[in-house]
C-alpha cells in the first residue's frame, strides 16, 4: 500500500515535468523570404523625400556581363556561397530579401530598450540625458514617443529615398542577379528575377546602420556587426556580387548623409527645455485658459516631456495650427463633469475586455511605444502582401512621416491647452496605468494612432476598417486606463486623421496605389 | 499516536514583489493521522517600503509603503497516516500608501499538495522522519499577472517537489531542513509585446522562472506540547530570469531571489484535536527584484477525526 502511494507520486511528478518543457518564445518575427507580388518597374520616378533626382548620388557604370571584372566578382560570390559557415546561413535566412523588416525591427528593439524615464537624483531633482556624454546615466537617448516616432521618419524616409535611387538604377543598368548569370549560384530566395545593381539590401544595410548608429550612439558596435553580418549575407545568397553591394553602400551612405543634415537642424535638440522656458509655457496657458497641467509624481518632475518638439520641424502637415485641434471643455463645466464621471465608472466597473484593451495599448515605459505598435503592424500587413522592398519602404516612410507629424501636432495642443490629467483634477482618483509625463490633451495614443490607421488603410485599403478599429481601440485605451477623458481620445484621434490627409495626398501624387 | 498537526507553515505568506504564496505547507515535518482532517484560516500581512531592483535597493516616493494582505482558508487531510493532502484557496489584496496606481484584490491560486512519509526511525533519544511532498498550484482567477507590484501572483501554474527530513529530540526540541524545486509555467500578459534580458518579445506569454527553496528550521515543543516555537532561515533561488530595469516596472520575467528569516508559534487548546493558534514574524534580509518586506501572520485551526 505504502510503496503504491509513493510510486503514483512519482508517476504524476515526472509526467508534468515531461510536458510542461516551456516553449521558445519568439524574439522576432518568423517570416522567410517571399515572392514579391510584383516589381515595381517605374518606383524610380516615384516623388524623393529628401532628395530632388534619383541620380542625385552618381554610381560607376557596372562592369558587363562576361567582363573578367564581373567573371571574377561571380567566381568570389559562389565561392562564399559554397564555402559559407552554418552562422552565415542562419543570417541569410533571418535577413531575408526584404530585409528592411528587420532593421525595422531593430529600431522598434532600440526604441525599446532605451525607453525608461530618469530616476530622480537624491536632491528630488531630475537628470537629463546628454547626447554629447551619452553613457552617462540617464543614458541617451531616452526614446520616449516622440523621439520614437522621429527616429522612425528618419530611417524609413533615408530607405525609401535610397531604395526609389537603386530601382532607378536597377532598371536604368538592367544588371541581372548573380545566380542569373552563373547557374552555379543558387539564391537563397525565391528568385524574383530583381535587377542586382546597386544591391537594395546594401542600400538599406548602410543606410539603416547610419540613420540608427546617430540616434542611439551607444549602439554603434552592434549596428555595425549587424549591418557587416546583412552585407556579407547578400553575397552568401547568391543574389549580388561586391560591386552591387558597394553600389548599394555608396547611395545608403549618402541618402544617410541628407537625413541626418535634416536631423540635426530640426528643432529635435531643443525640444526638451529649461524649466524657465517649461513654466513661462505653463503660465502662458494659465493666463489664456484659466488652467494648467502639473506633473503629480513625487518627486515631481518640474518640466514636462519634450515641450516643444511642436517646434520640430514638419514633414507633410504645413504647421502645427493646421492641425490643432480647439480648446477642451474646462475642468468643472458640464462637458468636462460628464467625463470625469465616466472615468470614475471605468475605474469602479472595468471589465475584463477593457482592461485587456488598456494593456494591450498601453506601450508605455520600456516598450516599442505607440509609433512603434503601428511599425508592428505594417511589418506584418507587408509580409501578408508579399511587398517588394521598394514597396515597403513607401509604406514605412509615408507612414512614420505621419506618425511624427501627429506626433508633433499633438505635442503642440498639448503644450498649448496644457491641460491637467484626470489624477489631477478628480480628487483621489487613482489608475491602472501609469500617467505621463505631459499634458493630456490631445491623447497621444489617439493621434499617433489616428494617423497611422489613415495612412494604412490607403495602402492596404482591403483591411481598412481593421486599421480603424485598432486606432478607436488605441484612442479608447487611455480611457479605460484613467488617464486621459474622453475628448483627448476623441480630438487626438481626429488630430491625427488630418496629419495622415496631407501625407496621403502626397502619396497620391506618384498614382500608384 | 498523538494527533501532532500543523498546516500552515511560516512560509505561508512569502509575499512582496512576486508572490510564492500557497502551498508551502507540505515543507513541515508533522503528518496527520489517517482520517484526521485540519481546517485553517490564516491571515498574512507583509509590507515594504524599499525594494531591490535587480540586487540594489531602490525607494519609490510613488509607491510609499506597499502592503499586501492574504486571507487564506487551507485544508488538510490525512489519506493514510503516511499520506496528507493539503488543499488551499488564498484571497490577496494590495495596495501603496502614494502615487496613483490603483492596488488590486481576489482569488489568487488554488493549491494542491501531497505529502507522504518515507522514513521513520528511532535514533539515540530522538526519531528521525523523510518526507516528501508533491504540490501543485494554478490560478484561480483571471487576475493580471502582469501588473506587478499589484498583481495578486504571478500567474502561472506551478509544480513543487520537496524533501524534508527532520531530527526531533524525545525532550522536545527539532531539527528540520527541507529542499524544494519548484518548476513554473509561462504566464499570460494582456500585450503581446515585451522587453525582457535585452531581447524584445513578440508574444504575450513570459516564461516565469523556476526555483529552488532551501530552509533550515530550528524548533521545539514546549508544555507537553501544547506549544511550538519556531526560528527559520529560507533561501529562494530564481533559476533564470531578468533583472528589473532602471526605475521601471517589475515583471513576471524577473529573476526573484531572497533570504528571509522568521519565528512561528502554534498553541493547542488540547492535546488531541480542537482549537489552535498560530503567530508567526518575517523579514526578508537580503533579495533580488523583490520588495524588503517584513509582515506577520495569524491563524486559527480546527481539528477532528472525521473518518
């Protein structure tokens, strides 16, 4: 009997611990190499971003086919291609022919890893990150939304200028692939039959390390083993030899060059301000309105986030006031009282599925941010759509230009209005999320959101309404979390629909999506 | 044989940044006898107002003094005199003194547990006892493990396997050490999206680190044993996991580890069933992701022969 009991114990013990081996969680997102839907002959007469001729940056002639010059590149090529190690054709098959993914996702994991607020100092005063020293704690950057969305415009556009330069190329030279020219050479991909010179994945290696080696300087090391391990890829695919990719490398430099010019003098530098500056803003808004917003943590934080990234230099939208939305009820009139009540029944009634929407949007501290939610999904729609890479870098820049307009444009009401929080103004309230440092209105989530659901359902307008959904759904997350009532939801998601109008209309200019 | 019993353990109420709440029971040395079954109300408070992120120690003026509270009816029942069952359903609530995130109460994680008795042999003036013990948590509730400090636990399944082994002098006092495994699941967050041990997550579920608990415990019976003090010192040893970044969040990810000490008495009305009381004091002493918490715990038992 004894002996029975043991061994069931037994029995049972090492039947769980077979089973419930944990999974591998995935650190990225699993897609291979595809298929384009189509090739985008003419993208190199699509409208520059930054750049005002698609031969702005000059490139060699290529050597032709059966020249010794090109013969020996070939002969190079297969030969890393038969000599490639098992790491090597792990990062063929993880960069894909569409490797604009994955620098993307890179930059959502950059923004991410650097987003966390200053600790206080123990005098309850508030370090700042200093990009000239930016290993010094707090380090540089602290990729908050703002910063994020920015970020994001300035890689995606320096991609989608260099890649709308090398389709241009492409079909000007009509250079075939390398495993076209020597049937020795297997590509690694589908073979979608792509023009090689210049290599598109060099233009967006270089490119993408550049734009992501100035905005998070500390990463400088790991961008360049990335970017060496992509470039040495494109060979091991068989789908370039070097002169594509020195090609490639010489336009993602210069398409580099000029958005970082542009970064560099966009207001962006400015943006986080003194607390002078912070409280003549604030008081500013209290002789007009009667009202203002205070942070209420503890130490407070006497100056707000980012002040006047409104002053951040535009991309589509004309000016901030083109977008700013009109003045929110005041604290304790009718309008005003209706929302604070209904903040006070979310908080007392939330339901499992609202709570589920306030985390899933939170995107708060420590996470890829709103901006880079939308990136999320645009990776994912690109890969369901089979785009090719010049084709996803359209989608990426029309898309994060909107994003950082919304962005700026929010920034600007909020500073403006400088409207107080609920935590402020309904007394002993207390939330499920963490609130911001910043004004709430308009609702940031609601306006990065707003905008990118616009310009997404342009570009794939089969999920529209899908795109729209989501953005209610962002908009009405910081509801239902208690930090924002609801016309900051409801004017930042407006906000941010007309920031994506003026990048949609621009996009419309090229006729063809 | 007397009815010796005793269900709740001092680590009843390992709480602070993670919880490791239930099923601690099974870490005793007592068995009860077949038919015999003890049923237990026990109320835990811990509180802290410093903790350690990643191993230095932080203080948060927005957090002020966090408090959980446990209320926790337990029962346990002797199958065969060497084979107890051990049944609890804790309910917690949290809350900080400042800032504005709201605390969280409910149900927190049914446990199950078995304990068997291996060995028992007469040595010198004393006896010596094996056991072994069995126990599985899950639970109870949809609450959000992922909301930590608040959250009610952390979430996930968990399967514990120990062994305890004790010396008990015929005058009274014991020596007991034990040495458990404790092996989680993944739990559920409400975002698909995380950052954990510099790497991004594109999923909602976080793989809570398993852990071992090792505990040396010091006792003895005192008014022909009518009384039982305790003094203990346990060690919990996360097997992996991330530390808690720079005046961030904590997460279910998160490697916890502590050191914590305590003292626990038990007084029996009778010396065979009836009423009993339980008193018990911890203080963690050194930790890692976790709260410094201290907190005492009170219970009250009820024993009978009911087959």
């Amino acid at each position: 009997m004894k002996k029975y009991n043991y061994s069931i114990l037994l029995l049972v013990m090492f039947a769980f611990l077979g089973s419930s081996c944990v999974e591998d969680l995935p650190t990225k997102y699993e897609f291979t190499g595809y298929q384009f839907s189509n090739l985008d002959a003419n993208a190199g007469q699509w409208k520059l971003v930054l750049h005002t001729s698609n031969e702005q940056i000059p490139l060699p002639t290529p050597a032709a086919p059966g020249s010794a010059e090109l013969l020996k590149e070939l002969a190079d090529a297969k030969e890393m291609q038969n000599k490639a190690t098992s790491a090597q054709l792990e990062a063929v098959s993880y960069w894909t022919n569409n490797p604009l993914l994955r620098w993307n996702e890179i930059a959502l994991e950059l923004a991410t890893k650097y987003n966390l607020i200053p600790a206080p100092n123990p005098d309850g005063s508030y370090p700042v990150p200093d990009p000239a020293n930016p290993s010094k704690y707090p380090k540089f950057p602290y990729s908050h939304p703002p910063y994020t969305s920015r970020m994001l415009a300035y890689l995606s556009v320096a991609q989608y200028d260099g890649l709308i330069m090398a389709w241009h190329y492409k079909y000007k030279f009509k250079r075939q692939a390398s495993y076209q020219l020597d049937p020795q050479i297997k590509s690694a991909y589908e073979n979608n039959g792509l023009f090689s010179y210049p290599s598109d994945g060099a233009v967006v290696a270089t490119a993408s390390r550049d734009i992501l080696t100035a905005m998070f300087p500390l990463e400088k090391e790991f961008l360049a083993q990335k970017a060496q391990e992509h470039l040495e890829s494109l060979l091991v695919a068989g789908i370039n030899v070097a002169s594509d990719v020195n090609a490639g490398k010489l336009i993602g430099a210069e398409v580099a060059k000029t958005a970082l010019a542009r970064a560099s003098t966009d207001g962006m530098k400015n943006a986080q301000t003194t607390r002078v500056k912070s409280d003549s803003i604030k008081n500013a808004a209290k002789i007009r309105f009667g009202w203002a917003w205070e942070n209420q943590e503890t130490p407070q934080r006497t100056v707000g986030l980012v002040p006047l990234f409104s002053k951040v230099r535009l991309w589509n939208v004309p000016n901030v006031e083109a977008i700013r939305p009109g003045p929110p009820p005041a604290p304790g009139s009718p309008v005003f009282e209706e929302s604070a009540k209904e903040l006070k029944q979310y908080a007392n009634n939330l339901t499992t599925n609202q709570r589920r929407i306030a985390n899933f949007w939170n995107d708060g501290l420590n996470t890829y941010t709103p901006p880079g939610h939308w990136n999320r999904f645009a990776k994912e729609e690109v890969v369901a759509n089979k785009l090719n890479p010049v084709r996803t870098a359209r989608v990426f820049a029309y898309l994060n230009m909107a994003i950082v307009d919304a962005g700026i444009g929010c920034w600007d009401a909020k500073y403006y209005y400088h409207y107080p929080r609920p935590i402020q103004t309904i007394p002993g309230f207390k939330t499920i999320l963490g609130t911001p440092n910043f004004p709430a209105y308009t609702s940031g989530h609601a306006s990065f959101s707003g905008a990118a659901a616009e310009v997404m359902a342009h570009f794939f307008p089969a999920n529209a309404s899908q795109f729209r959904t989501w953005a209610e759904e962002a908009a009405m997350s910081r509801v239902y979390g208690g930090i924002h009532y609801q016309f900051d939801a409801d004017a930042g998601l407006t906000q941010g629909r007309q920031a994506a109008s003026f990048a949609i209309t621009k996009a419309k200019l090229d006729g063809v999506d | 044989m007397k009815n010796y019993f005793r269900f709740l353990s001092l680590l009843c109420a390992s709480l602070g940044l993670l919880s490791i709440a239930n099923a601690q029971t099974p870490l005793d040395g007592l068995m009860m006898p077949k038919g015999e079954i003890c049923i237990a109300l026990q109320y835990d408070q811990v509180s802290w107002d410093r903790y350690w992120e990643g191993s230095t120690t932080r203080v948060n003026q927005n957090i002020g003094t966090f408090t959980k509270q446990m209320g926790m009816p337990m029962i346990v029942g002797g199958i065969t005199d060497k084979l107890n069952v051990i049944l609890s359903l804790p309910y917690v609530k949290t809350e900080a003194s400042a800032g504005q995130l709201t605390g969280v109460q409910g149900i927190q994680d049914f446990g199950l547990s078995l304990k068997a008795l291996l060995l028992e042999k007469s040595i010198g003036k004393g006896k010596l006892t094996g056991f072994s013990n069995l126990s599985f948590s899950m639970p109870a509730s949809n609450y959000l493990s992922d909301y930590m400090p608040f959250s009610l636990g952390f979430g996930a399944n968990e399967l514990g396997i120990r062994a305890i082994g004790k010396y008990e002098l015929d005058k009274g006092p014991y020596l007991r050490a034990s040495y458990s495994y404790l092996h989680r699941g993944v739990t559920e967050a409400e975002r698909d999206f995380y950052y954990a041990g510099q790497n991004a997550y594109y999923t909602a579920k976080m793989d809570v680190p398993n852990a071992f608990l090792g505990q040396v415990t010091l006792g003895s019976w005192m008014f022909k044993k009518k009384l039982r003090v305790e003094a203990s010192l346990t060690a919990i040893k996360s097997t992996s996991g991330d530390d808690i970044r720079v005046y961030s969040m904590p997460q279910p990810t998160n490697k916890v580890d502590f050191d914590r000490v305590e003292g626990f008495a038990q007084y029996y009305f009778k010396t065979n069933g009836g009423f009993g009381l339980i008193a018990s004091y911890q203080k963690a002493i050194s930790g890692r992701n976790m709260g410094q918490f201290s907190g005492y715990g009170l219970g009250i038992t009820y024993q009978f022969k009911a087959f």
